[in-house]
C-alpha cells in the first residue's frame, strides 16, 4: 500500500521516517518529495508498505503523531492526477 505522510518537518531524512514506519511493519520504500529547483523538501512523502494490514495499522496509529514538533498527517495515497497543464 502506498502512503501518504504529510506535515513533515523540512529537515526530517528518509531514514528517519522509514524508521518510524518500519515499527509497524515492512517498509518497502520511502520518498521524501523535493523541489526540482532547490532540492529543498517539501514537507511530505509517500511510505510503501508491501502488506496492507500492516499499512493500515501504521496509518491509524501514526496519523496525528508528533514528529520533530509537528503533526504528521498520514493516510492512504490517492493515484495521482494527471495535471493537463504539463
């Protein structure tokens, strides 16, 4: 299942947060989204985790938890748009 984690700390890395998740199971991989232009991140991610139950525990029990001051938001990643401006 992929995931989305939103209201990241902008200083938070990777391995970080795969840490969080892997508490809950295995993590398949983790992207922190960046600018293209500055490299700087943009305050979410996406988490994937092969095995849906366990997804879905990581998601009830670390949505709204505190990470490095601020609220994570966490759940299940919509299929991304196609923006028709591109």
């Amino acid at each position: 299942m992929n995931i989305y984690v939103g209201n990241l700390d902008y200083n938070l890395q990777e391995s970080e947060l795969e840490k969080i998740f892997s508490e809950y199971g295995e993590v398949a991989s983790v992207k922190i989204i960046k600018d293209k232009y500055t490299g700087k991140a943009k305050g979410f991610g996406f988490v994937e985790m092969p095995d849906d139950e366990e997804a879905n525990n990581a998601i009830e029990e670390l949505n709204g938890t505190e990470v490095s001051g601020r609220q994570m938001k966490v759940n299940k990643a919509r299929p991304r748009r196609e923006n028709p401006n591109r």
